[in-house]
C-alpha cells in the first residue's frame, strides 16, 4: 500500500523558497532543507526531486508569488509612472523592515548561480526580462500620456529602471542604512521627472 503524504507541497515549497532566500542555493544542506521543512530526506526526494530540481521549483515559487505580487501593478495595460514610483518606494519602506533585508532570491542567485547552470541561468534571464518589459511598458503609457517627453529613450529608460531595480536589491541583501536606500530611490525616480 502506498505511502500517504503527510504535508502539502506547497506549504513545504514556501519554507524552502524561503532557506534558499535567506543562505543561498550553496549554503542551504539538504539536513537544512529537513530540519525547515520539517519533511524527511525521503518526502522531498519522493515530491520534489533532488536539491537542484527543489531550488528550480523553488525559484518558479518566487516567480509566481513575490515577483508577481510586486511586478504586477507594473505589468497592468494602464500602469506609467506612478506604477514605477510605487514599486521603488514599496522598497524605500522595505529598507526599514529586517526580514525584507534578503533582497531578491532572482538576483542573489544571479551572483551565485546563473552564469553556470542552465536551468537557472533561463529562470533567471526570464525574470529580468520581465522586469524590463514591465518597466518599458509603464514607460510607454508614460509617454503616450505625456507624462514623459516624446523624446525619451523608453528603451534605454527601461535598461536603466532594470538596474536601478537589482541594485536596489544589492544593497538591502548588503543591509546599507535605510537612509543610504532611501536616497538610492529618490536620486533614481528624479530620473522620470
């Protein structure tokens, strides 16, 4: 008779996308991975597959639930300028709050990870190009809306807003004074005046 699973992958997935956040794919042991879960060796093996397959569903967990809680004003058919402001100002007041000091697991795995590992190389590619093309599109209704020049650089605008956003997240994962961040924000959001 099979074994009847005892917790919800879901559940157990959040717990994991969160160690992986914290330590780092290098850092976080499967022993960790037990002792957060609270799930043996054998139920996230039997579910999720190996460390590796775990991060990648882990990284398509925060995809689905904080990049899309915080890129989804932006991606809206109506966002511009506001929707930038409040996304840059979201982490302006996140600076403040010590559990948000993770940064983004996307870009702490691109420094660790993503220039060597296929897998994760592509989910990470594919969530900076979403953050691009959200910003370019908030831009371009700023523009049609004229609260951008007609001459403005979408593009370029959209490149710099993309590492604007990374940097960002550098510095809360280096845990620089909140003020230090919250200057970083106000100097890049004079940029779309």
């Amino acid at each position: 008779m099979p074994r009847t699973r005892e917790f919800e992958p879901r559940d157990v997935l959040g717990k994991a996308m969160h160690l992986f956040w914290q330590h780092g794919y290098t850092d976080t042991s499967m022993d960790d991975l037990v002792v957060h879960t609270g799930v043996s060796r054998y139920g996230l093996y039997g579910t999720f597959g190996d460390k590796h397959d775990l991060f990648v569903a882990a990284l398509d967990q925060y995809r689905d639930t904080i990049a899309t809680a915080l890129l989804g004003p932006l991606e809206r058919p109506d966002a511009s300028l506001a929707a930038i402001t409040r996304y840059f100002e979201t982490f302006a007041a996140l600076a403040a709050q010590p559990e948000a000091r993770m940064g983004c697991l996307m870009a702490n795995t691109a420094v660790e990870l993503a220039p060597f590992e296929g897998a994760i190389a592509q989910r990470v590619e594919a969530h900076f190009a979403r953050m691009r093309s959200a910003f370019h599109g908030a831009l371009v209704n700023a523009q049609q809306q004229g609260e951008l020049p007609a001459e403005t650089q979408t593009e370029q605008l959209a490149d710099y807003l993309l590492g604007v956003a990374q940097g960002l997240t550098v510095c809360l994962r280096a845990a620089l004074p909140t003020s230090t961040i919250q200057n970083y924000v106000a100097v890049a959001l004079k940029q779309l005046r």
